[in-house]
C-alpha cells in the first residue's frame, strides 16, 4: 500500500445507475492503494448499479447522498463515467450544485468518458481545456471550452485543476495524473 495520497478524501459523484465499472472502481482501488479516502456520493442512498458498457455488472454501496455533501467535507473530486449515469447525474440539481461547489473551492477534479456533462451543465468548461469521450465534443465546444482528442488532459487555467480522459483505456494515465494533481494540491495547501 502506497502513502502518495495519505489523509485525502475523494468525492467520487454518481447518480444511481449506469455508471462505468472501470470508471469508478479503478480510480477508487488506486485512491485507496495510495492511503487516501474515497467516499460515494449519489443520488439516492443505498447501492449504485455499475455497467460493463451494456451490461449489468453489479452493485456498489453509497457513503453519502448529494444533497447532505459540502465541498468542506472533500479534497477532491472524480466524476466517474457512464451514459446513463453521467445524464442522469447533470439533472440532480443537488450534484450539480456539490460540483460547482468544489470547482469555487478550488478542490481538484478528475472527470472521464461522458462525466463532463456534468461541467456543461454547471457551466464549468467555460476557458478550460479538456477532453472526453468523442461524442461530447461539441457540448464541450458550444459551452466554450476547447476540445482535445488525448489519453489525459490536464487543465489548471481555472479555479482548479482539472484531470480529464476519454475512455476505460486511458485509466492507468487517468490514475497517474490523479495522483499527481492530489500530491501537488497537499502539498501547496501545506505551503
């Protein structure tokens, strides 16, 4: 077990449903592999359903409900991905509201695959460089953001720093950057 990440709480934000296995329990398992603290913060208390793309692919338990989370409470955020899960997570006023909520307080963010969405919706790509799964690149663009076709992104032109990627495959460079971003950000609140 790794320290890089030693006494960090990630928010990790999702609706109820149709949420990416990969997407959340990959940054998670590497979250809680360098000593930090993820939390699950959804919708709805009880579990989360995760998809394998299409399919089913079990359950996961909530920490949390979006409505009670403050930014105060976290040092961070990853939104993971998912179709259902990232359109459903932009129409819950209460996650749109913790997300732009972290984003003023300055908390880094780790966004993948369609989860952006959500910063469309809460008018967060606005002047930010970012990528994402394919299809939402011109959300992202009609939103004033600039749109790149990369494994990792990272962003600091803004409150905060934001980490974004496109798909599954690009989470052990997702993951990297998520640690890195999390070290730089302690260390600079240690400063």
């Amino acid at each position: 077990m790794g320290t890089e990440l030693n006494g960090i709480s990630v928010a990790f934000v999702v609706s109820n449903e149709g949420i990416e296995e990969a997407e959340l329990l990959r940054p998670w398992e590497h979250v809680q592999a360098e000593g930090g603290a993820p939390k699950l913060v959804a919708i709805e208390p009880g579990e989360v359903e995760l998809m394998r793309h299409l399919d089913q692919a079990g359950r996961f338990p909530v920490d949390l409900v979006t409505r009670d989370a403050r930014a105060s409470d976290f040092d961070a955020l990853v939104l993971p991905g998912g179709v259902a899960n990232a359109d459903r997570l932009r129409s819950d006023g209460p996650a749109v509201a913790l997300v732009k909520e972290m984003f003023r307080a300055g908390r880094p963010a780790a966004v993948i695959c369609h989860a952006p969405w959500v910063l469309v919706e809460a008018d967060l790509v606005r002047g930010r460089t970012l990528t994402s799964w394919p299809s939402l690149r011109t959300d992202i663009l009609n939103a004033g953001g600039t749109w790149v076709d990369a494994e990792v992104q990272v962003c600091a032109s803004g409150p905060n720093t934001l980490v974004t990627s496109r798909k599954p495959d690009d989470l052990d460079a997702f993951n990297a950057k998520l640690t890195d971003v999390l070290r730089a950000a302690r260390g600079s609140a240690a400063a």
